[in-house]
C-alpha cells in the first residue's frame, strides 16, 4: 500500500480564515514533506519532516506553519493567507529522506 | 544552481505510435532521478527511479533509461489512458542538503 491520504480535497478560505490541511500515512515511512503545485508548474518544496522533526524549510512565509504530531501524521496550518496563495499543496513521505517520495492527491485550496 | 529541462513541453501521438520524452539536468551531484506521472488536478504517481548512467527500468508500456546528462521516457504503444502529465525530478547535493529539483513536465495526449 502506498497510500498518502489528505483532507480536505477542496478548501475555500477567506484571508481572514485559520484553517489546516491534514496528511496521513501508513507506510512506515520517516520522511514527510509538503510541497505547493500552481496551475502548470511544477511542484516546489515547502518543508521536510525526517523522524518527527522539521529538518528543511524552504524559506516559506510564517502564516504557514506546519506541525508533525507523530511519524503518521503532518498538518499543515494556515492563517491570514493572500490570494496568490491558492495553489493545489501536496503532502507526500518517503522511506529515509533520501528516496523517491510517494505523493497524496492533494487540497485544492483557494483563497478569497 | 541545479535545472531539469523536459521536452517536448507537449507531445500530441496517435495511439500506438510510440515516442519519448526528455529531461536533461544540470546538478551537484546527482542523488536519484525520478520520473512521475500527474493526472489533471491530482497528485503525482511514482513510476521510477534511476541512481547510475546505463541503468534502465521498464514497466508495461514505459521505460526510463538514464545518461550523465539526460533521461528519456519512452513510451511503446500509448493508450489513451496514458495521457498525462510526465514530471521529471532529480535529488542532489545542493546547498549543504540533499534537494528535489523538479522539471515543468512533458504534457502527453494520446488520442485513439
């Protein structure tokens, strides 16, 4: 099984809004990450989590804030966000840091 | 700084007419290169991982072939349920950290 499951599928959320994305896996793995997907580009790396502990944060504004309750688990809370912040964000886990990582289908997040 | 080039950035074939797809790179010692598929709206779906020049993976219609410089995709016989997004990554030593580099993606519509 190499299944990655976010929640919620859609979000819509006002500037004003506190919400969080949810990200759940079972497959051992050590390694979670989020990632930001805009229409036709690529994804770009947020934040890494190795062993329960944030070990890259790819300069990413404050009013994200992720958190890894434990090895299962990554959210991904968010507050006071802009427009230019809707995107598709994708979690997605590896087995060590290091190795090809497997990918939820994603929150389809739009900011109004 | 590291860049992944794909091309074509759209592939149009007829079903049954096979093809490939590109991705050069240009990184700090290579860690893993990866290829995923991405379905509209959806997140991306692993398909394989290359670590070394000459190493091949193959699975049903596609296989990846790996060089110092580039990677190809190719594709025997599409299906119309090939059509897709094809993403291309590469791991390296970057920064002090091991990065994930992704390419824009090589958009494939196979039409029957």
């Amino acid at each position: 099984d190499t299944e990655v499951t976010q929640t919620p599928k859609h979000l819509v959320m006002g500037m004003t809004n506190k919400k969080s994305l949810k990200c759940e896996q079972h497959m051992g793995h050590r390694a979670m990450y989020w990632y930001k997907q805009k229409a036709k580009k690529p994804p770009e790396l947020m934040f890494v989590y190795s062993y329960e502990k944030l070990s890259i944060n790819e300069s990413v504004p404050s009013r994200f804030s992720p958190e890894c309750p434990n090895s299962s688990l990554l959210n991904l809370h968010l507050h006071a966000l802009q427009p230019e912040d809707s995107a598709l964000y994708l979690c997605a886990s590896s087995p060590p840091e290091n190795t090809e990582a497997f990918f939820g289908q994603g929150t389809r997040l739009t900011v109004v | 700084e590291d860049q992944v080039t794909q091309s074509p950035e759209a592939l149009r074939l007829q079903e049954g007419e096979s093809s490939s797809l590109n991705c050069s790179y240009t990184v700090s010692g290579l860690r893993g290169l990866f290829w995923y598929r991405q379905d509209p709206g959806k997140g991306p779906e692993f398909l394989f991982t290359l670590y070394s020049a000459g190493e091949e993976k193959e699975k049903e219609r596609l296989k990846a072939t790996l060089t110092k410089k580039e990677s190809f995709l190719h594709i025997t016989a599409p299906k119309p349920e090939d059509s897709a997004t094809y993403l291309c990554a590469v791991r390296s030593n970057s920064g002090g950290y091991q990065k994930v580099t992704f390419g824009i993606g090589t958009k494939l519509q196979v039409i029957p």
